[in-house]
C-alpha cells in the first residue's frame, strides 16, 4: 500500500545526492560503528590466522601419526626378521647338535653338558638341554634341573605337536611345564636307526627379553610378543607378566600391519609382524604413546608462538579498529566544523541576499518613480496619460508586493521558536494543504495528485501552521520541478518505530548535482526573477528542525525529487 | 563617431529595464536592451557599443562573465556595473576584471549619469590615444617604405577598428 521511505543514508556515503538534513550523531552511533569496525577486522585479521594455526595443527597430527605408524610398522617388520633370524639360529644350533654323527643313542651325560656348553657359549637364553628316547622319556639330560630326567614328556603338549607336525622341530608357546617355571621350548626330532628320537632346549624367556630389548635399541618402542591367542610371550615386565593375555591380538590373516590398542590410559597405535619360525607376532608401541615427534619438546613453545600471534593479531585490530573509528569521528567533526562554518557564511550570505532582494524592487520603484517625474517635466516636453500613471503604480505596488513578501518570509525565518503547539492529525494538515489551499488548480493543470496514507499513524503534538507551511512550501516546489508537464505529486506517510514521515515526490526535473548542497540555503533560487524568494526550503527546514526532526531530500535529475520529512511521535 | 552615446543594458528584471532605458533615451541615449547575459553577448557581436551597463546577478551567465567577454571581445568598451547585493565586494572584483565603475542598486539617476558621461570619455580618450600611436605606427611604417607596408599598416588599423 505504502512505500517505505528509505532509512537516512548517512555519510560519509553521500553518494546518491543526499543531503541528509544536516544530522549529527549519538555517542551510541560511534560506539556501534566500533564495534562493527571491530568485528569486521577481527573476522578479515583473526579468522584465517585461526584457521590456519588449527589446520596447521591437526594437519601436523594426522601427517606425523601417519608417518609415525608408517615407522613403527617398519621397526615391527625388522625387529621380527631379526627374531625370526634369532630363533632359526637356535633351531640351526639344535639340528646341529641332533645330526651330529658322533650323537650316541642316549647321550651321555658329559656328551650333554658339552652340548649344553656349546649352546651356552652361543646363547645366554638356553638353559638346558635334553634328549628324548622314541618313549617320550628324557633319556639324558643337562642343565639346572636334573631331577627332570627320566621324566616321561609323552603326554607333554610341545611333544605331541612335534610329534604330529611334518617339520621336524618345534618352537613352543611360553609354559610352566614340570619345572613350574615359565619357558620356551625348541626341540628337533629325528628317526635314527628306526627310533623316534627328539632332542630340545628350553630358553628362559627374561634372556629372550634382553635380547629384544637390544632390539629396541634407541628406537624408543617397547617390543613384547604375543601367540596366536594373545598371550605375551615376551613382554617387559614393567608392562604386564608372561602368560597374561595382551589387551589386543592382531590379525592373524594379514603378515605386517598397524592397529590401535586400548592401553590402560588411551589409544596407542602398535605395529605388529608376525613371525616365521613360531607362532607368534612381535608387537610394538612407542615407549611415549603420546604423538610428540617434532612437538614433543616444539609444542609449548608453538602453542606459546601461536597465541602472541593471535594476541599480536588481536591488538592490531583492535588499534586498527580504534584508528579507523577515530578517524572516522575526526572526519564527523570537520563535517560538523564545516557546516557551522557554513551556517555563519549563511548569515552572511542572508543579510547581503536581504540587501540584495529588497534593493532589485527598491532600484525598479526608483526607475518608476523618476520616470513619472521625467514624464511631466517639461523639460522632456511629454505627456503622461492616465494609462501610463496607472501601468507606472501597478509596477510600483507589485515591487513593493516583493519586498512585502520577503520581509514575511523573513519573520518566519527568524521567529521559528515561537510555536502554537496542538495535537493534530498529519492526514488532516496534508488534506487541509492538497485540498483546502491548493485544490481546484491542481485539476488544470493537469497535476496529480497521488496521497498513500498510512493511517495508523496517531495524533501528535506539532504546530499546524508552520507544518502546513512546510508541507505547502514542499508541494509547491513539487508543482514549480514539473514546469507545467502533467504529472504527479505523491504524498506518503508512514511511520518508523517513534517517528512518523511524510514523502513528498514529485516526477519533475530533479536537482542538479551541484544544486543540491545549496538548496537549503536562504536566497537560494533556481526560479527566476520576482517567481522564488529562495527562502521557502530554509524556512522549511528551519520550522522541521525547531519540531525536532528532520528534513532529507533524494532525487534524480530528469526523474524528480523526493523531500521527506520526519517528525517525533509524542 | 559623432551622435549619440551607444549603451547596453542588461538585466534581468524586465520592468526596471524598460524604464531606466526609457529614462536614458529621453536624455539622448542610444540604448538598446538585454534581458540575459547571453543575448547581451550575442547583440555585442553584431553592433558596437561604446558603454555597457550589466546587472551583477542574474540567471544563466551573470554579468561578471558577462564582463569578461566583452571586455575581451570589445577593445575600447567600457562597463558598469550595477548591484542590488549589499556587500560590494564582487562588484570591487568586476573592476580588477576592468570594469569601469560600479553602482549599487536603488541609485540616483544624477549619480548613474555622471558615471556614464566619465566612462564615455574614458572610453574616447583611450580610443583617442590608441589611434594616435596607430597613426604614429603608421606614419613610420609608411615613411620611405613600399606600398607593401603602408597596406600593412592600413590593415592594422582596420583590424582596431572592429
């Protein structure tokens, strides 16, 4: 139905012509453009910084924990290689032992503690050795329990697998055995002669534990290896004992991989790799399951580095903010200079333009006057007739008319305290202008004229007559843009939060760009002689200003104008 | 040479126009109009004025360009100024740019004519002294010299003339 009237623009951004009707600002204007000018750097200056210091982050993580698995599942497949080749060694020691041509049938004792030595000499793991007879019975044996021999193994797990094997030896899984004592047995078999002939050592499985751990060597990792079912074989015993199951068992289908496993406290990744000669998989995990690598020592100090950064950051916009709010006050403030400046220049500029409007009417009553004079001097010998006296004082009214109509125009100019204040109804003021003052000629001369009425707009408080006044200049101005082109004036109200407006547009000439800086101006006139005083806009203002709002003016040469007026609701 | 005195008047209050041109006829004046600035430029272009009197403010050109173009086009011309404008200090700026006198608005016909009689003989003393050193130049051109010169010298003198 009605149009809304544009929000004031506000300047600096005057670039669509608007003279905003000299508007100064609130404190709350300056502190929100700070903020806005805050937020607006903040988002341009922090953001990306904080996005990139968070990609960088994360994407250091995920790059080093992948390159950290990639190395650790490298450890996991060497370490096992090397134990592979540990355990094929002593499988080599033991054949070596068991095809020995000299190998009586059992042994003799000294012949196994030589067998024992040589072992020995060869490996700290071996603890002892033993032969068994085609029974199953340890014929003959050496080593720390010697109450171990004759002792019947048939039943004995390692000795039934090897026994069902085809391979001829076994590495077996961690065990008590008679001993009571966890260890590992490696045992060869052999038919000689048509017996059934096994030969085994047992190692002690802390020796085993040395020996990984010199493979862990300064590779920061902690080594253990489990069986098939997840029991540790080897393990440190800071972690957990032997024989206990490991929180996690790794897939038996795939040879080398990397996995994570639920620790205690977190998530540690662990590489794995199963083993050749056992079955078995030697594990890893990094003796600090925590990614560090390069942040391990550089994390504080970049976490330290980031935040001066951002804080670095942070005070740059904030000074930045504050500069451009500052400077942007500064320019508010020269503006308001200016316009002072300009205000005094107009009183100026009034009193020469009073000068100025009144001399041109006084210089043509003087030019009729002295005419007349001229005329009956008889010097000149000519006649003034009738007619001429009359035409002489019609001249002589009309400018002394001028004057007049200056003059009142002028005491409305000074006087604008002085108000009558009602309460009145804006339609009925607009109705009282368009209908009562203005109304028949309007349908001559071919104007339209177009009211959208927002008619929830209450009474209030203002002074009639000068608002009529204003509303009057502001038509007749619109009437004067369309230099007799029909055309039309729309007049629309409306109201915004506590303030009401009136628009009034016309679809005239427009006002020039240059034009449009003075048009408030006392005397300012685009209208020729004896048609404009150039007081009706000042004037105008003047009387809105002294009701407490404003009055702004948008337009575009060639299309029209459009004057808006806003006012307080009470 | 001999008659009367040519003035132009420009100003946009037609009224006061058509009296004060009147008043200066009855007193032996040759007076012709201008209601704007353009026109009285365009009128200079086609007859000679000895004297032009402008109003300072009016619509479209005002009479300080007014006064610029004259006195740029027209040698010998010279211009009053006449203000309604309380502060005379646009009109003390017309004479830098070389006007000849200005007067303020209402004034005394008595006043205006004395200023117009003291422009005139400005104007035909300036005249008078620039013909002088032409006729001088021309002497000496043609003294001893070929036809050649003294035609150049005539031209020369033609060329013032305009």
């Amino acid at each position: 139905m009605f149009r809304q009237v544009e929000k004031p623009s506000l300047p600096p951004d005057r670039a669509d012509k608007t003279v905003a009707g000299f508007v100064s600002f609130a404190p709350e204007h300056y502190r929100e453009m700070k903020r806005k000018n805050t937020v607006r750097l903040l988002i341009t200056y922090i953001g990306p910084l904080l996005i990139l210091i968070v990609y960088f982050f994360f994407q250091y993580d995920s790059l080093y924990n992948e390159s950290r698995q990639l190395h650790l599942k490298a450890i996991a497949e060497n370490q096992a290689n090397t134990f592979d080749l540990f355990l094929s060694e002593r499988l080599v020691n033991i054949s070596n032992l068991i095809d020995d041509p000299k190998l009586d049938l059992p042994p003799s004792r000294p012949a196994m503690e030589n067998y024992l030595d040589y072992l020995r000499r060869i490996s700290e793991a071996f603890v002892d050795i033993g032969f068994f007879d085609s029974a199953g019975i340890q014929a003959a044996y050496a080593g720390p329990f010697p109450s171990l021999e004759k002792v019947n193994y048939s039943t004995e797990e390692w000795y039934l697998e090897l026994k069902r094997r085809p391979k001829q030896y076994i590495i077996s899984d961690i065990y008590l055995g008679f001993r009571r004592q966890p260890h590992f047995t490696i045992a060869v078999s052999r038919i000689i002669e048509d017996q059934y002939i096994a030969l085994r050592a047992t190692l002690e499985p802390d020796k085993i534990y040395e020996y990984i751990q010199s493979l862990e060597g300064a590779n920061e990792v902690i080594t253990s290896i489990v069986n098939h079912e997840g029991q540790y074989q080897v393990v440190t015993s800071h972690m957990v004992n032997p024989l206990t199951n490991a929180a996690f068992v790794p897939p038996r289908d795939v040879r080398h991989g990397v996995g994570e496993a639920k620790l205690e406290v977190a998530e540690v990744p662990y590489a794995y790799s199963w083993l050749k000669n056992a079955d078995w998989a030697l594990m890893v995990i990094w003796v600090n399951p925590q990614p560090g690598g390069f942040f391990a020592g550089h994390r504080p100090k970049l976490m330290i580095i980031s935040l001066a950064m951002l804080l670095l950051g942070l005070l740059i916009v904030l000074y930045r903010a504050r500069k451009v709010t500052d400077l942007y006050i500064e320019s508010e403030q020269t503006r308001a200079q200016l316009e002072h400046a300009s205000k005094l220049a107009s009183v100026g500029e009034l009193a020469a333009g009073i000068a100025h409007e009144i001399n041109n009417p006084l210089a043509a009553i003087n030019e009729e006057a002295g005419l007349m004079k001229d005329l009956i001097d008889p010097q000149f010998g000519r006649d003034l007739t009738r007619d001429e006296i009359s035409r002489r004082l019609d001249s002589i009214q009309e400018s002394v008319f001028r004057c007049r109509d200056i003059t009142r125009k002028l005491l409305g100019f000074v006087r604008q305290t002085d108000f009558d204040l009602r309460r009145h109804d804006l339609h009925g003021l607009i109705n009282d202008v368009v209908d009562g003052i203005l109304g028949p000629g309007m349908v001559i001369s071919n104007i339209e004229i177009v009211k959208k009425y927002n008619l929830e707009i209450p009474e209030f408080t203002t002074d009639g007559n000068q608002l009529r006044q204003v509303l009057l200049n502001l038509i007749m101005n619109g009437i004067d843009a369309l230099e007799g082109i029909p055309g039309q004036i729309v007049i629309t109200t409306g109201r915004v939060e506590h303030n009401l407006y009136v628009a009034v547009a016309d679809t005239g000439k427009g006002i020039s760009p240059e034009n449009m800086d003075k048009i408030f101006l006392p005397f300012f006139t685009t209208k020729g002689v004896g048609k404009g005083t150039g007081l009706g806009l000042s004037v105008s203002y003047g009387i809105i200003k002294s009701l407490g709002g404003r009055i702004e003016v948008k337009s575009s040469p060639g299309k029209g104008s459009v004057f808006t007026i806003t006012l307080p609701l009470d | 040479m001999a008659g009367k005195i040519r003035l132009l008047i420009v100003d946009d209050e037609i009224k006061f126009l058509d009296s004060i041109a009147q008043r200066l006829e009855m007193r032996g004046l040759d007076i012709t109009k201008a209601t704007n600035g353009k026109d009285a430029v365009e009128i200079a272009r086609t007859r000679k004025f000895d004297l032009a009197l402008l109003d300072l403010k009016m619509p479209g050109m005002d009479g300080k360009q007014v006064l610029e173009i004259l006195k740029k086009e027209h040698k010998y011309i010279e211009v009053i100024i006449l203000t309604g404008h309380g502060s005379m200090d646009s009109a003390v700026d017309c004479t830098k740019l070389g006007a000849f006198s200005y007067l303020p608005k209402p004034y005394e016909l008595d006043k205006l004519l004395e200023i117009l009689k003291q422009a005139y003989e400005s104007r035909l003393k300036k005249k008078f002294e620039s013909d002088q050193s032409r006729i001088q130049k021309l002497t000496d051109l043609a003294q001893g010299t070929s036809a050649l010169g003294i035609l150049k010298a005539m031209r020369e003198l033609d060329d013032d003339e305009k």
